[in-house]
C-alpha cells in the first residue's frame, strides 16, 4: 500500500472544485475516469537509497520506479524541477529488446593472448530480452499520458519549462491533452528534430518518415522562465546585409557611398527543424545500447535553450540516461527516474564514466519487478498455476483456470504498466460486477482477481457481499506472493586472499565459477527458437563450465555488510571484453579477479541480462 496519496495538483483556494479546472477538450473512451485517479492523487511509496556514487553534494538522482510515484515523491520533498524533458513509450506498437552480449571468458587463454587486438565486432555472441513493451491501445495511452503529465506539472517551477517528445503515433493526441493541462497560451513551439540519416526502405508506398516531434511548453509564460537562443554553423556562409535599428525601425547600414554594408555570416539561429544526426557518431562514446536512445546534441539544444547552471533538470522516461549525462556535463543538476533496472544500470555506468556524483533510489512500490514490467508479467504468467489463454473471453481477463467441479474459471492480472490498474479499489471492483461478469458465459460461476495493491480487503469482501447483482463468486489473490517466487539469486564459487604485487597490496576476489539459471534459461530459449527458424547451420550459444562469460559488472562493497550499496571497487566488463575499473577505461582484458584495498565485506556481480545478486565475502 501507498503510504498516502500526494495531490496532483495544489490544495484549492477555499470553496474552489479542484476537478472544475480540467473542462476536457478530447473526448475519447475512459477520458472520465481519469478525473478519479486525479482525485485519488498520486500513490507515495517508500523511498530506498539504494546507492550514493560520489558525495553528492547537489542531491542528483536516479530512481527507479513509475513517473507518477517519482513525483509524489518529489511533490513530498517540496523538491521542483526548472525544465523536464520526457521521451515516454510512444504507443508504437513496437516491442523494444536489448541486446545482450556474452562476454569473453578470461579463463580461455587465447583471449587473453590477443589483449592488444580489436577484436572483431561479428565474433560476439548477442541475443535479444525484451525490454518494455510499447504496445496500448490509444485510449488506455491517452489516460496514462494525462495523469502523467499532472503528476509532472505538479512538481514543475512557475518558472519552468517541459519538452514532449512523440512522433506521429499520438503527437497530435497529445498536443490537445498538454494544452489542456498546462494551457494553450503556454504553448511554445513543435520542435521537429530532423533525422536526415535514418535508412529507408524503397518498399514502402509513403515518403520515408524522418522526424519525431517535440511539444515545448512552459509552466507558466507570465511567471518568467528561461530561454536563450541557440546558433549553428551555416553549411555554407552566406553574404547578408549589416543592418541596425533606428526609431524602433530596422535599416540598413549604408557606407559613405551610400552602398549597403555586406558581411559574411558563418552562423544561424537555430529555429525549430534541428537536423541532428540519427546515426551515433563513431568517434564518440554515445552510443550504450539503449533502443530508443536519444542524441545527446537533442539535448545539448534543449537544456541549453531552458536552463541555467546549477537548475534542476528532470527526465522521469529516462532510457539510457542521455538527459541526465548532458545535464550534469552542462553543470545542471538531474533526477533520472525510470521503470526499469536496464535504465537504471545502464544510466549509473554511463554517469559513472564521467565521474558524476548521485544517488541511485528505489520506490518500494510493493511490486519486486523483474528487471521490468514486460518481463514481470510474461513471468506471472506462467507462474499462476494452471493459467491458460482463453480466447473466448474479453481481453479484461488475462485467461482462466480449469476446475473439475466449476468449470472455467476467468483470472483477472493486473497490468504492471498501467499504474491504475495496480490498486483494487471499490471502482475496480464494480467494473468487475457490473461490466466485467456480464459479459461472461452464463456457465461461469466463479472468477479470480488478482491484485498488487488493495485498500481494505475488509471493505472489498464487504462491497462485494452487499451487492446481489452477481452469484457469481469472486476470489480475491495477493499477487505479491507469486511475485515473490519470481526472483531466483545466481550462484557464485570465489575466494578472497590478502594480496601483495608490485605497488598493490591489499585483497583480490578471484571469481571460480557463476552460474546463472536465469541467463542460461534464456539461453536455451534463444538457441531453441533461432534453430527453428534459421535457414542456414546455425551455431549455437554454447557457456562453458565456469560460465565467466555471463559476467557484465562486479562490485566490492568495502564499508557495510548491509544497507545501502558503497561500491568500493568495480568492474565493468564492455561487450568487447574490455574493463572499465572504477569509472576509467582500460584497454585489458578481464582476468576473473576485483581487487580493493580494503577488505572487502560483500561482493555484488550483474550477470549480462541485468540480475543482480549480492554475497557476503
Ligand atoms: C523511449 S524510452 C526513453 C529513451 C530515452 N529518451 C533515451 O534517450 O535513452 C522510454 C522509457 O520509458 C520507460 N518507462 C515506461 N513506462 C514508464 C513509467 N510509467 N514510468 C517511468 N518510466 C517508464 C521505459 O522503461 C523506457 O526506458
């Protein structure tokens, strides 16, 4: 449970309907159902620091946890941002993977022979995880947007600015739920970021799409917020006339032969089409393999257009961390939130190349995710005993179980990413009597609700038992408790020895063996479903034995045996094999060995999918 609900917005002035505000503009199914969640407010968890990196001295974050919550979290803390710049799931329809890449296996001496080499990119063995899932239908979409959206403005500066950025799927949708909410005369501009570079394919019948477009906003135009204007290098310099202003009107500036004065302009002002590069550049190190990873020249012009030094710059769809990379590059301080733990890794590893200072939180929201949402469910899935699809029945219910004496029985799952479906309340469980069961075959004679969150189970048996309007048994399910079957540790074999070479003298964990049934598991699945469908021999991933290969990130916490994580000394593996120790690059191989100069009291290694595990040493 929530430990309270947060206003979305400011308490009303005395005797002023606070919902009254919102006269919607865009009609569309479940459009006013959405005012209930507003009045609910936004669910506040518990906060767990997970991590500081660095002092942190300016209080940057990375959270872990929905948008909405993050806010609420925020909104608590009277903390508030001077610019936003949010990049959400796009109602794409896509499902977006990563790629996930075995790492070379220190313990095969011939790797590490070849040290010094590059190592060719097609050698490594990478296959895909889904990531987050992209896939809603438009009204569900527009509802999630909305709430998200208040949640936002209510913990946005008078003065602050917000950035949207869409593409065709709903830009326009948006645009009208924006100027809803923060109104038509804050409305800036469509900035339309020009992917010139993108491929095409020559097959389809339509002009290759090559922009996505970004809704700017300001919270408040009267209050004062801030915008400076940006240049860019002209291709070409071109000859333009001098001129000046006299009286209030512009002229000309002619020379004592009354000629007009030309000079050659090497810069423009950057208008609102940014032709910015969709392709990565190669000399820089951009790239992390995040889908959906934005430039970071995108956001160079967006925070260097409405921000300051020093001011808050918040993104809560956080990716691959690119907002939050720029802004502290760019002397602004950041909050990073995200639902997944791949953003969350990849954000913290990203920032602590840089030397960036922060701290990485959790929202204890009740639900011990699987990495991510899209996962967490397809996992639920299977482990709801005997649930299966059902194609008979309405997409409310996600399948049903068979019993020998009643029949079909229809599950209801809530739905990780939609945040109002996670609380069984009275309004939920009225949909379920009165729109839900109806529509069942009159054979059924129970069904079973599962949920994440509930307000009083006191309340909802009694809601259930005062209304006659249904024989049909309702069971009620924590699903908490088969998430809490979700989570499997890895194993590790290593040990730990006092150590003294050349300069160093101090403890070095040499790491035996890991083994992963859950990167195994997908393994197999991989293998399974590309030997099916490859038309050619196809080589299978094959682990060895000490399965070293399947090591991304090792950490030495050389403070605390337990609480928050102080990650004394690091490893991280790149996907060429290549070490990053504590933040800095090197060209080396990994050995199979962390070292520290302290002693070490636990050890935490991230296998290739994401997983964490922590052991005491
Ligand atoms: C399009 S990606 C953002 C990419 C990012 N701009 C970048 O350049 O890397 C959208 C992100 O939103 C996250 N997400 C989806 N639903 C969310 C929610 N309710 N709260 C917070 N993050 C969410 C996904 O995990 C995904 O990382």
């Amino acid at each position: 449970m929530p430990i309270k609900y947060v206003p979305f917005i400011p308490e009303p002035v005395e005797g002023q309907a606070v919902l009254g505000n919102f006269s919607r503009i865009l009609r569309y199914k479940g459009a006013d159902e959405v005012s209930m969640t507003l009045q609910r407010g936004m669910p506040l968890y518990e906060m767990e620091k997970q991590e500081t990196v660095g002092k942190n001295a300016d209080g940057n974050m990375v959270i872990r946890g929905e948008c909405i919550s993050a806010c609420a979290y925020l909104k608590e803390r009277g903390i508030q941002v001077d610019l936003v710049y949010i990049d959400p799931p796009f109602a794409s329809g896509a499902d977006y993977a990563k790629q996930v890449y075995i790492r070379r296996n220190p313990k095969v001496a011939e790797a590490i022979a070849q040290a010094e080499q590059e190592v060719d990119i097609e050698e490594l063995k990478a296959f895909e995880e889904k990531m987050y899932g992209d896939v809603w239908d438009k009204e569900k979409y527009l509802n999630w947007m909305y709430e998200n959206l208040m949640a936002i403005k209510s913990i946005m500066s008078e003065t602050a600015s917000i950035y949207v950025h869409l593409d065709f799927h709903v830009g326009h949708y948006v645009k009208i739920l924006m100027d809803e909410i923060f109104g038509d005369e804050n409305y800036q501009n469509d900035v339309y970021w020009y992917y010139y570079n993108k491929l095409h394919g020559a097959t389809k019948k339509v002009f290759p799409r090559a922009t996505d477009m970004i809704l700017y906003y300001v919270k408040n135009r009267d209050a004062g917020f801030t915008f400076h204007h940006l240049t860019e290098e002209r291709d070409k310099p071109i000859k333009k006339l001098k001129y000046s202003f006299v009286n209030g009107h512009i002229q000309n500036d002619k020379d004592e032969n009354g000629k007009s004065i030309t000079y050659l302009s090497t810069e423009r002002q950057i208008d609102n089409v940014w032709k910015i590069s969709m392709l990565q550049p190669a000399d820089k190190e951009e790239p992390v393999g995040y889908a959906t990873q934005k430039p970071e020249a995108l956001l160079e012009r967006i925070i260097g257009a409405s921000s300051d030094q020093g001011m808050l710059v918040a993104d809560f769809f956080g990716g691959s961390g690119v907002t939050a990379n720029v802004a502290q590059k760019m002397g602004r301080r950041f909050i990073h939130c995200d639902i997944g733990v791949n953003s969350i890794q990849t954000t913290r590893d990203r920032l602590r190349v840089n030397g960036t200072e922060f701290d990485v939180l959790e929202i204890k929201d009740g639900v011990q995710l699987y990495r991510n949402p899209v996962q967490t469910m397809d996992k639920i899935k299977s482990l709801i005993p005997g649930l299966r699809n059902e194609d008979s029945l309405d997409s409310f219910w996600e399948g049903a179980i068979s019993d020998s004496k009643l029949g079909t029985i229809p599950v209801y799952v809530p739905n990780l990413m939609d945040s109002s479906s996670k609380l069984l309340d009275t309004v939920l469980v009225n949909r379920v009597i009165h729109q839900a069961i109806p529509e069942l075959d009159s054979s059924i004679k129970k069904v079973i609700v599962y949920y994440i969150d509930i307000t009083s189970e006191e309340e909802i048996r009694k809601f259930i038992a005062q209304d006659d309007s249904t024989t049909v048994e309702i069971e009620l399910r924590d699903l908490k408790t088969v998430l809490d079957d979700v989570v499997i540790g890895d194993h590790a074999e290593f040990r730990c020895e006092q150590t003294s070479e050349g300069l160093f003298t101090g403890y070095t964990v040499t790491i035996d063996r890991f083994i992963s049934d859950r990167v195994l598991g997908k393994i197999m699945e991989y293998n399974q479903k590309a030997m099916l469908n490859s038309k050619k021999a196809f080589n299978p991933i094959e682990i060895s034995e000490d399965g070293l290969e399947l090591i991304e990130f090792l950490s030495l916490d050389c403070t605390a045996a337990e609480g928050e994580w102080h990650s004394d000394s690091e490893i991280k593996i790149d996907k060429l094999g290549y070490v990053i120790r504590n933040g800095q690059k090197t060209k080396f191989f990994w050995d199979g060995t962390i070292q520290s100069d302290k002693q070490p009291k636990r050890l935490k290694i991230r296998n290739i999918c994401g997983d964490e595990t922590i052991w005491e040493v």
